[in-house]
C-alpha cells in the first residue's frame, strides 16, 4: 500500500521502521529523513522528502506536514 492518500498522521520512527521493513528496506542507523526518502524511492514516488522548501506540488502525500518541519 501506498502512502500516498493517507491520512496525514505523523509516524513514530517505530512505525517508520516498520513500514520501512515492509517494504524490504533494512533501516539499520538511516536517520529518519534518509529513512522516509528510502520508502519514496521504493514506494515509486519521489523521494524528496524535506527538500520542498515549502513549495511541494503533492498535496495528497502523507509526510507532507512533517516535511515541511525538515530540512533535508
């Protein structure tokens, strides 16, 4: 399942993680920014998470509000 289009929750690292695991990506020291980009890239979708600067185009993807508080 995609993140995209879920509700705009912010997740644990544990959660993170496990999604992460999910998906075969093995988080081992990924810092959570790393981490996320990771599950972009194997979800299919960007992997520019804290890198929008503010201006993101996705408005349906769910670490678009934790993004914002990151810098990349």
């Amino acid at each position: 399942m995609s993140l995209i289009g879920v509700a705009a929750k912010s997740m644990t690292i544990n959660e993170i993680k496990a999604k992460a695991k999910g998906l075969g990506i093995e988080p081992g020291k990924m810092k959570k920014p790393e981490l996320i980009r990771a599950i972009q890239k194997a979800e299919g979708c960007t992997p520019c998470y804290g890198g929008s600067n503010g201006n993101c185009p996705w408005m349906q993807c769910c670490w678009r509000s934790d993004c914002f508080k990151t810098k990349a």
